[in-house]
C-alpha cells in the first residue's frame, strides 16, 4: 500500500532523475546538431539516443508531475500541470516547473510530428528546448532543498556544468552545421593518396 | 553531324510536317519568333485546364529527360494536387556526354515557350520558370528570346529565367525546386515528391525541355501524327547524342527504336563497347549492342535504358577500364556531399578503380569495389549513387578481359588518348552549388 509520504518521495526522486535526464537529452542534442561523435557508436546512434532518453525523460517528467499532485502534502492543483503559477504552495519555483512542462511537451510534440511539419517550424519550436533548460535549472533547485547538499548538489553543480558547456559550445562553433558539398573533394584526394583503401 | 534532313521546303502554318527532324529547324539556323509562327503558326491554346492532357496520353509522350515517365500521369498528378502548381521547364542536364537540351535551347525556343503555357493552361499553373546553365550566351538570347515573346503578347503567363551551376546534380528534380526557391541547388530528400510538394511547397510540375517541345507540336499535329514514327510501345521521335568511335558525333532526331548499329555506324566504325544512357546509364558490349534498338523495351532487360539519349561507341584502341575510371572519378566528384553512403563511398569507389586503371590495384580491388557497390545503392537521397553504381557494375561486367589484364600489370589500349567527354572542373566550382 503506497502511503502519502511514498508519492512525495517518488515526485522527489523523479524530479531528479528527470533533470539528469533532460541534462542528458540536451547535450546529445547539441552533439547530433555539431554532427559529433560518442566514442564506440555510429552517428545515427547518437541521434536513436537523444531520441530515446528524452522519451525517457518524458516518462519520468510524467510521473514527477503525477506523483506531485497526487499526493496530499502540498495541495497543488490539477490546473498547475498545465497553467503556470496556479498552486498556491511554492507559487513562483511550481510555476516555473509548469513552464518547463509546457515548453517540453511543446518540444516534444512537434518532434514526434516532424513528418507532418515543416523543419523550420520544428526547428524553432526546438529551440525552445535552450530556454527551457535554465526554467528546469531554477525550478529544481528552488522548488525544493534536496538539490542544495550532500552528492545531489555535485551532481546538479555536474549536470549544469556540462549543459552550459555543450551550450557555449553550440553558440561558439560556428562551422555550418549542414554537410559541405565540397568535402567529398577532401574525401577523394585523401583516399587517392591510400595504398589500401578500405 | 547534324541531323540529315530532306530538302524540302519549310511546310506552311498549319500544314503537318511528316518528316523528320520534328523539333530541330530544318535547316540548322536558330529558328527565331517570325520563322517559328510561320512553320508552326500560333500557341494552340485549348481554353481550359486539363483539355490537353487526354491527347498527350493518347500520343503516349514519356519524359525526355531520362526516366521516361508518362508524360500525362505527371501532369494529371499535379492538376490533381492540392494548390496552386507551379510549372518549370528543365533545361539545366548536367549530363557532359549529352548535348541535346542546349541545342534545343538554342534553336528552338518557341518550341519549348509553346510548350510551357500549354502546360500551365493544362494543369491550371500561376507561375513558370525556366532553368537554365548559367552561360551568359545562352542567358543572355533567351532573355531576348522571352523579350520579344512578351512585347508581342504571345505567353499568357510570364516566364521567370532560373540560372542552374554547373554541376552534373543541378538538373536533379528537387535541386531544381530548391534552386527555384533562391537556395543551392542541391537534392533533397523524397518523399514529399515535388508533384505534390515542390516550389514553395507548391505542386510543381518538372518537365525536360525535349518534352515540353514534343507537347507543343503534339498539341498543333494531334496524337495520331506524334505516333507516325516510333514503336508501338514508345511512340514519337526522340534527340540522341552520339559520339561515333571515330570521335566524330552529335545531336540527331532519331525515331525511337532505331537500331543502335545504324545511329553509329558500326560496321563503317567498329566499336569495342557502347555506353547507353550517359554517366548514369550502362556499357554494353558491340555483340550485345549489334542486335539491340535505341528503346527501352531491348535495352531494360540488360539493366540499361535510353535515358536522356547518350549513345557513344567506345573505340577498340582504348581502355574502357581507364575511361570508366575517369568517368567514375567525375561522378563522385560531383556529389553533393550530403548523404554519409555517397560522400564516404564514391570516392573509395572512384579512388579504387583508379588504382586498377593504373594497374596498382590490391588483390581484393574487384570484390572491394562490388561490395562498396552494395553498401551505397539505394541509399542516397537521390538517385546519384544507384547511377554511379550501375555505371561501375556494367564497366566490370563488360570490361572483365580488360580488367583481368590489368589485374596482371598490363593492359590492351594503343591510345591514352581521353576518349569520354569529362568537364574539367574549375576549382571554384567545387563549392559552388547557387
């Protein structure tokens, strides 16, 4: 039998497993958008990877949101999922969660639609992924003081080092992004000049 | 060699010219607005959407610019297309052992002109644009030829000229679309076909210059006179460009399944293999060759095609494994880079028949080269690598004594001499794709 304290616990535990998640999601988005690489796995498994975990993470994000409401410690409103500033405990540092929810279904959705829309309109819907990560940031560690000691303060000083440099990276890195025409030029003098081509 | 022509007289407006050429002028000069209107009298208008189309399928017109697709399934997809098409003349081959769409250009403008508002008023277009190589020769006389056009209130649709670079890809369907929007003109991936989703987003309707030109005479001659020449199954007449093994070629009217011997003279001019169909297309060995017509129905079973009508005899005194090197080499030059199969595949390919024309091959260079073969065909966004492959895989086929030979250090060509037409590629067109 699950008590109330089991739900709180569960939206806490979520909660971080999700920012570590989205942490992940964003960073392998940077690389498939720079065409890197992850050492062992071909491209298009960086891309099955970003795909995946943020599929994951949605699945945790879920169970954050649900567990949140569902118990009834803090009384937060069902309309608080979707509209922000709604639930009168921890008005602000929820609200902002509610924002992050928005921006990330939004992400979200329009990625499993792609097919069906232009890429510029999934394109800069995607973008909204870079603004949502800070929201994530300031709701996680506001909302609630299990971010601020012990291991989960490292992990989370972790998780937005390593976001914020695949970031400045993204924004640094100013080579096209698109395959250039001429590289298959490059690509046959190089293989010219091999004895054994493979 | 031009095209042979009777000496008759330039028929009058109105009356069927049985003959051929059909299309080229029959005296060779560039037929200009007033000779045109003459010989083949005003643009048959038909006075509303899709009445056209029921006599070109009767005619049973396919593509001219390789696929030889049916000409009146194409325009039926896109009046059938939801919103407003957009209707784009290809002028733009990229194929260099081809010759035939800028000497269309040139001579018979009208023609094509015709042949584009005939095909906006049949599928109900808004807008039409030609595309071109950007060669200030030819830009510069079909501006003046679309000028003159619309000072006499000819065209009911203005026709926008499009600049194509000078790459083999440029002509591809959807790097068209893509260099009419303003971009680079580099192939996309399909689906969404352009029919449907091209220009802008609009339904666009693609159709090589050669076809737009047989429409218009269609649309003055009727079904009945297109089907005067040719086979049952390919009716019509088609432009071919040779290259005898003598070297000397050019571009003839041919009726479609004329035999391929008689196009090039083979018992005058033997030949040790033709190559159908262009860069992309396929060789066929002279036994193979002798017995065949320039058709689809004898060349298909052999995994060859007419395609934009390239036939060129390979003389005896040379190497075909060396020339299908430097063919090979300009192909995958010529990728667009996009695709990882293309991009990593084409050059190895290229690098590896390379090293056997040099006869420095590795031991295992024939099945390197059929297992790289496997790996990028059919995996492009366009159909780039499966044409460079079936290109190879004739090459080896045919050619086996040849590459056996080199194989063994030697090689049987008295004559070093670059016998395919390869552009050279200018350095700065490397990069340059708008």
């Amino acid at each position: 039998m699950i008590t109330g304290t089991a739900f709180w616990y569960a939206s806490r535990a979520t909660g971080v497993v999700s920012l570590i998640l989205f942490s992940l999601v964003v960073v392998l988005g940077v690389l498939v958008n720079r065409q890197g690489r992850l050492p062992g796995l071909p491209r298009f498994a960086v891309t099955g990877l970003h795909r995946n975990l943020s599929l994951l993470a949605m699945a945790f994000l879920g169970i954050h949101v649900f567990t949140a409401i569902v118990d009834g410690y803090a009384h937060i409103p069902w309309l608080s999922a979707i509209v922000p500033f709604t639930s009168r405990y921890e008005r602000l540092w929820i609200g902002l969660g509610t924002v992050a929810v928005d921006l990330v279904v939004a992400v979200m959705a329009t990625s499993l639609l792609r097919e069906r829309l232009t890429t510029s309109v999934w394109r800069a819907v995607h973008w909204l992924s870079y603004a949502a990560y800070p929201v994530v940031v300031v709701h996680s560690i506001s909302a609630s003081k299990d971010l601020r000691s012990g291991w989960l303060l490292i992990l989370t000083m972790t998780t937005i080092f390593t976001v914020t440099t695949a970031m400045a990276y993204r924004i640094l890195d100013t080579r096209a992004a698109v395959p250039r025409p001429g590289l298959v030029h490059e690509k046959l003098v190089r293989a010219e000049q091999t004895r054994r081509l493979r | 060699m031009t095209a042979t022509t009777p000496d008759a007289a330039p028929s009058r407006a109105g009356a069927t010219p049985t003959l051929l050429p059909r299309l080229l002028p029959a005296n060779g000069q560039p037929m200009e607005l007033a000779t045109h209107l003459h010989v083949h009298g005003p643009t048959p208008y038909r006075g509303g959407p899709r009445m056209l189309i029921n006599t070109i399928e009767s005619a049973g017109l396919t593509g001219r610019g390789g696929a030889a697709f049916p000409t009146h399934r194409k325009l039926t997809a896109v009046a059938n297309a939801k919103g407003v098409p957009v209707v784009v003349g290809n002028g733009a081959e990229g194929e260099p052992a081809s010759g035939k769409d800028k000497l269309m250009l040139w001579s018979c403008p009208h023609l094509i002109l015709d042949g584009l508002q005939l095909e906006a008023e049949a599928v109900g277009a808004k807008a039409i644009h030609l595309y071109i190589h950007r060669e200030p020769k030819l830009v510069q006389r079909l501006t003046a030829v679309l000028a003159e056009r619309a000072a006499s209130d000819l065209d009911r649709l203005a026709v926008g000229l499009v600049t194509a670079p000078p790459r083999f890809l440029a002509g591809e369907e959807s790097a068209l679309a893509s260099r009419v929007e303003g971009g680079a003109a580099l192939p996309r991936f399909t689906p969404p076909r352009i029919f449907e989703h091209g220009v802008h987003g609009s339904p666009t309707l693609v159709q090589n210059v050669e076809t737009l030109a047989q429409l218009a005479l269609i649309a003055r001659y009727g079904a009945q006179w297109f089907r005067l020449v040719g086979t049952e199954a390919e009716p019509g007449s088609m432009l071919t460009t040779l290259q005898l093994a003598n070297g000397s070629g050019g571009v003839v009217e041919t009726p479609i399944g004329t035999a391929i011997t008689e196009l090039l003279r083979l018992t005058e001019y033997p030949a040790q293999a033709v190559l159908v169909g262009g860069y992309h297309g396929a060789w066929l060995s002279s036994e193979q060759a002798r017995h065949l017509t320039l058709s689809n129905a004898d060349l298909r079973p052999l995994g060859a095609a007419v395609g934009a009508g390239v036939l060129a005899a390979l003389p005896p005194d040379r190497c075909g494994i060396i020339e299908s090197a430097r063919v090979v080499r300009y192909l995958a030059l010529e990728s667009s880079g996009q695709c990882g199969p293309c991009l990593n595949g084409l050059p190895l390919i290229a690098a590896a028949l390379t090293q056997l024309a040099n006869r420095r091959s590795v031991p295992t260079a024939r099945a390197d080269l059929q297992r790289w073969s496997s790996l990028v065909e059919r995996r492009g966004a366009c159909h780039h690598p499966d044409g460079t492959v079936r290109f190879l895989r004739s090459a080896l086929a045919v050619f086996a004594e040849e590459v056996a030979l080199h194989e063994a250090g030697r090689c049987s060509a008295n004559s070093y001499q670059p016998f395919l037409p390869i552009p050279a590629t200018a350095p700065e067109h490397k990069h340059d794709w708008s």
